[in-house]
C-alpha cells in the first residue's frame, strides 16, 4: 500500500492529504522505503536529507490538522545538486565543492519549501552542469530507471531518473543548453525549461549565466505548471529576474489545441542522427494533436546548424568566467599548503575539476583570449542574433513549435565518453530554446524499442502558457502519460 | 596557463586532438556572413536595475568564513604571494 504513495501525482497526492487518509510523515515513508530498495541500483541520489525531511513534513501535517492548504504540503521533492540549501551540503556534481555547506538557500527551491514541499536529497547530476548523461559526475553515474544499462540523460540525470523511478514526486533541475528536457525525455518524464528570466537563478551555482534557468521535472504536465507557477516570479536577488508574474505561467492551459498552429521545423524534423523509431513516435504525437483540432504547419529554422558552433563557444566562454572563482581560497578543496598562490591555483583545479570541466574551461578561455576574441565569442553571439531571428520569424506562422526531445533514445554507458563531440549532438534539438531564450517542455510520447521518447514543444517568450496548453492536450487526448519504472 | 588549470602530465595531447575536433566543428561558423548582425548578450529585454545603496544584512564574518579551507584570525588564509627575497 504504502509503495502506492511513490506512484500519485502531486494533484492526486494533495487530495489524499488533505483528506487526511495519509499523512505527510507516511509520504516520506513510502518513498524513503521506495529509495532504499531501488536507488542502489538507480543511483539518482548524491545525499539524503533526514534533518530537513524530518522536521518538514511535521510541520506539514501540523499545519494540515490546523486545515492549512498549500499547494505542495507535503509533497516530496529531490534538488538538483547545483542548487544551493542552506546547510546541506552542495557540490555541482565536482570534487571541487566537496564538503561545501552554503549559508543560504536557492530562490527557487525557497518557494517550493514555503509552499510545502518537502526535501528527500540532491541528485546526482553531470560536473557543474556539463554533460548530456550524468556520467561527467565526479561521483558516479547514474542509471536509466528504464534500462540500468543505459544513461538517464544529463545534466539532470539524477532528477530525471529519481523522478521516473518512484524515488521522489517532483525533482528540480537546471536547463542551460537540454539538460531539463533531455533527461526527461530519455527517462519518460515532463520535464520544462521556462523563458530565460522567468525563475530566479540566486543561489544556483552558474555554469553560463546567460543560458542558465531552473525547472521542474514531474509526472504530469499539471504538476509541472503548478510547480513552475510557484517556483516564477520577480526576485530582487537576480538582476535578471523578471518582474512579469509567476501564475501567467498557467494563463488558459487547459484550453486543448483546437486552431492553433504548430510549427513542425523541417531542419529538426530532420536531423542529422534521428533514429526512425523515434521519428516514427513524433509522427504519431503530431497525429494525435492534428486530430484534436491543431494545425501543423511547415516552418523553418535555417541556422540550425550552426547552433551547437556558436553553444560551444558562449557556454563555455561563460564558464570558464564563472569558474575562475574556484581557488581553493573560499571554499571547497583546496590545496593550502601550496608553496605559491599560483601553486595553490594549479594544484587545487587539477586535483578538483574532471576532463569535461577542464575541455570546457580551455575552450572558453581560448574563445575569450585576446586575438580571438573577434573571431570566436563576438562571430558566436552574432550568430546567436541570426539563431533567435530563425525562431521569430518562425513564431510568425505558428504558435508553437513541436519536435523530438532528442534524436536518439537513452543510449548504453560509455558508448559517447570517448568523442565529446558525439555526445555535444545530444542537445541539437534543445540547446536552440536556451540561445533564444524560449520556454520549452518536454513530454512523454511513447517508446522505440522499449526505450521512452519525448515530444518537445518550445514557444515564444514568456509563452509557457502556451507550451503547456499543447503538452497537456497531447497527454490528455494520447493517454500517454509518464509512468514509474519498476527497475528491480 | 591563462586559465590556471593544472593538467596531469602526459594528458596534454589527449585534450588537443579533443579540442581540435570541436575546434574543426566550430569554425563551420565562419561561413556565416555576420557583418552587419549585432550580437546579443542578454536574450531577454530586461532593463538595467539598480537598488538603493542602502545597507542590508548579509552574511557574518563567521558563515563567510565557514567554508573556508583555512582561517586565520577571520582572514582567509593562502600561501605566500610574493616571493620571498
């Protein structure tokens, strides 16, 4: 009965809660129970929160006795670790960080806390971010819930994967070029990136800061928005947070598609690498949605491949900047009995990032050197203009924009870790969204051998009302919805 | 060396032929002709903010030395920046 408790929605789960049949403590039970039995196998966890989850889910039910409602009271949660909880130790997946403990907590994960949420651990994510499998981990890899022989995804693998296995109701990740909606999909999840502005990034340990945004991953695309409309909102510690209000997210969604428009780009419909099985689901998703009343039309996205060119020049130029704050001076591993600051520097970087950090890092500086500068980073955010001009030009004809997550399904452990490049082509389909800035989900949309596929659907601006009025008509018309992996 | 990354001896080539690769990749942008595009840095229309210089709590001295690999008298501590004559 109690494993029951690891498979509800969070709307489905607020009921029960509310009623009283279940208690918040029996939520934590369940799921903890859940965990132990199948996170040694999954591996979506860095850590486990007791002292937080303890103490959450007794004010939970204190508050529910009282008749208090909130929309996640005692709901649990898993957050990425790149989102900082004050006190609980947050590392971006990096030796670097090992054993930092920060004195406050992530804007987003905050409001989560205030509406009731309640914390099981950090999950397991690619080294600050980098990664399209959760394998650049400097801890361990994560597993597929669906095969444990393949990769969940990244960089939010271990959200994805903690999500699809029962291990957690709703998880947090970060998407700077895929790596909500990537893992998502490959776990068969509703994961979403909102527009760049829309959720605070304070307290969130930067990879690029102009590509980075926070999300939810879930169960259902009701639970996504509800998650995301809390999570939204102008923050006053992020400059570039929006002022624009948080329940806009929600703005008629459950409206159904019936006139709209849906833009099928032909450079993405396709692309280079796109298995035919999972071209086969996006024709049948595409058919669903033309049958409840949408229109899908033919657009075009020209500068699609230079896309993960100009990525690969402004992620990690952004990151070779954001990470030249690790010292070993403030925090983190350091290596203090250097004979020399500059030893010190040497020795504690070494010793501290993993290779895709350092490619990364390299890269960037390069890009942003002087000499270079001219022909890498500017001709990069020129070509960036030319990318989210493809996108408004396509917005013209459509109201969204609908395509595969992913060109493949989860792939086997190991099979990219050799050829970096093969593993960047993971976000081809994803990372334009970030360059523009556009909201975008990601929603189960069958399986190709077995394996899950996600249907991407990407709107304007500040349209994620818009994106999740298509994911959820999709999901209601196709009863297909995400479903837990059994694993073991 | 500009980035201060220490790199294992002996992984230098390994990281090369990996960085030419992308590299090779990358320069595809250079058939763009981007002459008269502007660049964009921020995506999102966001103006400029400032607050009022008003002050405001902020972290003690003790939780920002918290984290610190090593404090001396509420100083972080590192190794000798200059050479010692």
């Amino acid at each position: 009965m109690t494993d029951d408790l690891t498979r509800l929605t969070v709307k489905e789960a607020h009921r029960l809660l509310r009623l009283g049949s279940v208690s918040a403590a029996d939520m934590v039970t369940a799921h903890v129970e859940r965990i132990e039995r199948l996170d040694p196998h999954v591996k979506a966890y860095l850590r486990f929160t007791p002292e937080l989850w303890e103490k959450q889910a007794a004010e939970a039910d204190r508050l529910i006795h009282e008749g208090e409602s909130r929309p996640l009271l005692g709901i649990p949660i898993a957050i990425k670790d790149v989102l900082c909880v004050r006190g609980v130790e947050t590392t971006a997946g990096s030796q670097i960080l090992k054993g930092f403990r920060p004195p406050y907590t992530a804007t987003a994960v905050q409001r989560l806390f205030d509406a009731g949420a309640l914390m099981l651990g950090v999950t397991n994510c690619d080294e600050f971010a980098m990664g399209s499998s959760t394998e650049n981990s400097s801890y361990f890899p994560t597993r597929n819930p669906w095969d444990l022989e393949r990769v969940p995804g990244g960089s939010s693998g271990g959200s994805a994967a903690a999500v699809a296995a029962g291990e957690a109701m709703i998880a947090l990740g970060t998407d700077t070029g895929g790596s909500i909606r990537q893992p998502a999909a490959l776990c068969g999840v509703v994961g979403m990136k909102p527009t760049y502005g829309r959720v605070s990034r304070y307290g969130l340990i930067a990879f690029a800061s102009s590509l980075d945004q926070v999300g939810p991953f879930a169960r259902s695309v009701d639970d996504a928005a509800v998650v995301l409309s809390l999570m939204s909102g102008f923050d006053p510690l992020d400059a570039t947070s929006s002022e624009r209000p948080g329940m806009e997210v929600l703005n008629n969604y459950g409206a159904g598609v019936k006139g709209m428009r849906l833009g099928v780009p032909r450079e993405y419909y396709d692309v280079k690498g796109i298995e035919p099985g999972v071209k086969a689901a996006i024709d049948a998703a595409l058919a669903v949605l033309r049958m409840q009343g949408a229109e899908t039309v033919d657009v075009s996205l020209p500068h699609t491949d230079y896309g993960l060119a100009a990525y690969y020049i402004i992620a990690p130029a952004e990151c070779s900047s954001n990470l030249a704050r690790f010292d070993g001076v403030r925090y983190g591993l350091s290596e203090v009995d250097a004979p020399n600051i500059t030893e010190q520097y040497l020795e504690t970087r070494r010793k501290g990032f993993g290779g895709e950090v350092l490619r990364r890092v390299m890269l960037g500086t390069y890009a942003l050197s002087s000499g270079y500068y001219d022909a890498y980073y500017l001709k990069a955010q020129k070509v960036r203009t030319l990318i989210k001009r493809d996108f408004d030009e396509a917005f013209k004809k459509c109201d969204a924009i609908v395509s595969a997550t992913s060109p493949t399904v989860a792939f086997p452990l190991g099979a990219k870790t050799q050829d970096p490049l093969s593993m960047y082509l993971c976000d081809v389909l994803t990372l334009g969204g970030n360059l523009a800035g556009l909201p975008g989900i990601s929603v189960p949309c069958g399986t190709s051998d077995g394996l899950p596929v996600g249907l991407q659907v990407l709107a304007p601006q500040w349209g994620e009302n818009v994106a999740l009025r298509v994911a959820r008509a999709y999901e209601e018309a196709s009863q297909v919805t995400a479903q837990v992996a059994d694993v073991v | 060396m500009l980035a201060r990354l220490g790199i294992e001896p002996g992984d230098e080539a390994y990281y090369a032929e990996q960085l030419s690769g992308i590299l090779e990749h990358i320069d595809r942008l250079q058939q763009l002709d981007t002459e008269h595009i502007p660049p964009t840095a921020q995506v999102v229309e966001v103006a400029s903010r400032l607050r009022e210089d008003e002050p405001r709590p902020s972290l003690t001295q003790e939780e920002a030395l918290a984290n610190a690999p090593a404090a001396v008298n509420g100083f972080f501590r590192v190794p000798s920046i200059q050479e010692e004559t």
